[in-house]
C-alpha cells in the first residue's frame, strides 16, 4: 500500500505508464471498433477519450502511478480493475443522462469492458517480469546503505533483503565506532557494521543510491550532522525514527505557514478522498436500499407483531472523531438498553426474542444501517461502532483504541470479513479487533473497500460467535 511519507513518484516510469494505459484503452477501443465493424463517430472517438481520462483520474486516485517496486503485483492489478470498474459506472450514467446509449453497440462494449482490464493487468505482469530479469543483471537497480545497529535498522534490513524483486540491493550497514566491525545476522546473510567514513566514501563514489537512517530520535544532532553531509552528495535520504514508527497513521508531511509538519495520527479522508469515500458511500447505499427495500418491510412487519415494542432500536454510538450519532437496527431484544451500561448480548441471552436471534445471527438487525450511511452518520464500510459505554471502558485498557473514530463507523469492515464478529469476551478478543480497524484505516483505498464488500457477501453475514 501506499506510504504517504515517501515523496510522489513523477518520473519517467510514471509518465510511461500513464502514456502505456493511455494508449492500450484507446486502440483496445478502435480495434474492437473495426472488428465489431462500427462506425468511427465522434461520439466514439470521444467516450474513447473520456475513458482515458476517467482511468487516469481513479488511478491516480488510487495511487496507480506511484511507485509499485516494493508493492505485490495482486495489490496493484486490484487497483487497475477497481479504476476501470469506476470508469464503466461513469461511462453508464453518462450515457444514461445524455441519452446515447443507443448509438454505441452493446456486445462491442461488453466485450470492451472485459477485455481492457485484463489487458492493462498483462501489462504490468509484463513490465514487472522485464524488470525483474534486468534487475537480475544487474540493470535498473538501487544500491542502499542502511545508518544504524539497533532493532529498528535490524528490521528494515530484513524487510529491503525479503524483496529482491525491488532492485534494492543493500550494500552494508554502517554506525558509529562503538558498533564498527559488529556482526549482524539477518535472514539468510551476515553484515558487518561499517565505518561512517566508509559510508561517506562509498556515497561520495556514487557506489550508493540512497541512505536509509535507522537511528534513535533521540540522536537528533547526529541524524543533523549526517543528513547534512548527505546533502553534498546526488543520494536519496530517508530518515526512519524509532519512536512510534508501528503506530503511524496516514503520516505525511504537511507544509503549515512554511512550517514541516509530520502528521502521527490522521485520517485517510483527506481534501478529494472524503467526497471520493461520501460518493462510494451514497451509491452503495442507495443501489442497496432499492435492493433490500422489500425485505426490510417484512422484517419490519415480523418484529411488529413478535413482540411488543418499537420496529427500530436507536442507539447512541460514537462517531466520526468521537460525536455521538444516532444508530439504527431492526429491535431484536425485549429490552430497550441505551444507557451508561449495556451488557453484551451473550450465547442464550434471554434478552434475545426468538426473531431477534435469527436477525442477529445473519445481520439482517443492521439492515436499516444504510439509511445512516445516506444520512451521513456511517460509512458502508468502516469500523463497527460498539456501545458508548464499552468504548470508555475499553479506551483505557487498548491502547490506540479511538483511533477507530479517525473514520466513520461502518456497517461491515476488515473485522468482519476476517472472522472477528461476534461477542468479545476477553481483552484479547477486543485488542484483535482493534488492531484489523486500524489495519484498515491505515490501507485505505477504494479497492480494499470494495474487496471487503465483497467478502462479506461470502463470509461477513454470520459468524459462530454471533448471538
């Protein structure tokens, strides 16, 4: 996934392959064109065009022309079919809403929506197998030298020597005297701790091509002094703090009054991304209510007449940044709990009607949920928001545990679809749960979004620990 603290990759490689998906969207177009034997109008030759730009905006959206080396080739064709499924759905309602439809031939579309993706996937298996076979000679690598002798540095090393399909091919680590002539076993290799002055001649002889420093924060002069030197030199530098390098969330640089800023702890919905997040959010939710509008009345009606009470429960939750909202659910209990303490619902829970359980174990309660999503309350995917007062309790005993509220709450997440729904029981169970949030928070992207939607329609719906 994405790493928004490495700068953004503009360079050849990333206007090649802007200009390769160009090029293969647009003559996939006009060959099929010519075999489906259409005519080449300009209200073809236009969305030929508009289907360029559509894919090259979600992909940029999606991080497509960032630098892949050190990504998995499945993350990155998950992020071209998701792009081009944004550019059908844009095509569609284009062509509903200008009323052209007609004029394009169906099967020649259809076959074209199949066929690029697979297309453009090729592409890049392709690329990515030239890369590597020159990268094996020697060609098209980047040489690196790791500055520091502790845990940190130890794991990045391990990290850059797992990738070897990178390029990145690491020429030593390097400290100061103290750690000089150290043997460091990693994985399968055994490094000697160099000298600095080593490491400045090895870059001053363009022998290394980027500098990773691995030292303590609290070394700030010596990261000072070296980066300093480091700036003689063509080599790129990266600094790697210790301090809470596993907990950052969306960190970037941000540019306040001509101050660097490191933000620690944000969310992934930054400027566009929150109107590309609120716009998922409303169409999913919407195609879904038409879908499920006429079970949601018969549930309605089945809980009306099981047992008394009102059809919906509304329930106080936490929210996006911590503000309560209002949460909606087909009432499954006898009791109406929203209070300063609610008991989890448990395995024979009397609480539960008959109805109510076979609602609960299917997740059908959740249903009037996407009605929160339009209202502007949840996200359809998301974190689950748990009762008011499990999250004071829980907020002191897991660390990081509101950083869950960076994001909307949602009505199925990385949680659920991992297996994790249900009762917890135990501290350890709540601590799992939380570190899959804040995975998901910190991997965003449209196609994980999709990827877990996805999921849950196979395997997010019920759960063994779910009463």
């Amino acid at each position: 996934m994405p790493n928004s603290l490495m700068r953004p990759h503009a360079s050849r490689v990333s206007f090649l392959q802007r200009l390769m998906d160009a090029l293969l969207i647009f003559s996939s177009y006009k060959g099929l064109q010519v075999i489906f034997d259409t005519n080449w109008e300009t209200k073809n030759i236009l969305a030929g065009a508009l289907a360029v730009i559509f894919f090259l905006t979600f992909s940029e959206l999606q991080g497509l022309y960032r630098s892949w080396r050190t990504s998995s080739l499945g993350d990155e064709a998950g992020a071209v079919f998701f792009s081009w499924l944004c550019v059908i759905f844009a095509l569609l309602t284009l062509a509903f809403v200008s009323k052209t439809s007609e004029f394009f031939s169906r099967s020649m579309m259809i076959t074209w929506w199949i066929v690029v993706p697979v297309i453009l996937a090729a592409a890049r298996i392709a690329v990515r197998s030239a890369l590597s076979i020159v990268r094996q000679h020697g060609v098209n690598i980047r040489t690196v030298a790791v500055v520091g002798h502790n845990a940190t540095a130890h794991r990045l090393v391990k990290h850059l020597a797992s990738m070897p399909w990178t390029g990145l091919v690491i020429k030593g680590i390097f400290d100061d005297p103290q750690s000089e002539g150290a043997s460091i076993e990693i994985g399968q290799s055994i490094y000697t701790v160099g000298a600095m002055d080593e490491l400045m001649r090895k870059v001053y002889a363009d022998e290394i091509n980027a500098v990773y420093i691995a030292l303590p924060i609290r070394c700030e002069q010596r990261i000072e002094e070296l980066v300093n030197q480091l700036a003689d030199t063509t080599a790129s530098v990266y600094v790697m703090p210790d301090l809470f390098i596993s907990e950052l969330m969306h960190a970037r640089w941000i540019n306040f009054g001509g101050m660097p800023l490191v933000s620690v702890y944000e969310t992934p919905f930054c400027g566009l991304l929150s109107w590309v997040k609120r716009l998922e959010d409303v169409l999913l939710s919407s195609l879904i209510l038409l879908l499920i509008s006429p079970l949601m009345i018969v549930i309605a009606a089945a809980v009306k007449v099981s047992s008394p009470g009102p059809v919906i429960f509304k329930q106080q939750r936490y929210g996006l940044n911590g503000a309560l909202v209002e949460v909606w659910k087909f009432r499954s209990m006898t009791v109406y709990e929203n209070g300063e303490y609610v008991p989890q619902a448990k395995k024979n829970d009397a609480r539960i009607t008959p109805l109510g359980a076979f609602l609960r174990k299917t997740s059908l309660d959740e249903l009037p949920q996407f009605i929160n999503v339009l209202q502007g309350r949840m996200s359809v995917v998301g974190p689950r928001p748990h009762a008011v007062s499990h999250n004071e309790a829980y907020r002191k005993l897991i660390k990081g545990y509101m950083l869950r509220h960076k994001v909307k709450p949602g009505i199925t997440g990385w949680v659920q679809v991992n297996g994790w729904r249900g009762e917890t029981d135990t501290l350890d169970k709540m601590q799992r749960r939380v570190e899959y949030d804040l995975h998901y928070i910190r991997n965003w992207s449209l196609w994980l979004d999709l990827k877990i939607v996805i999921l849950t329609v196979f395997r997010g719906f019920v759960g063994e620990n779910v009463y």
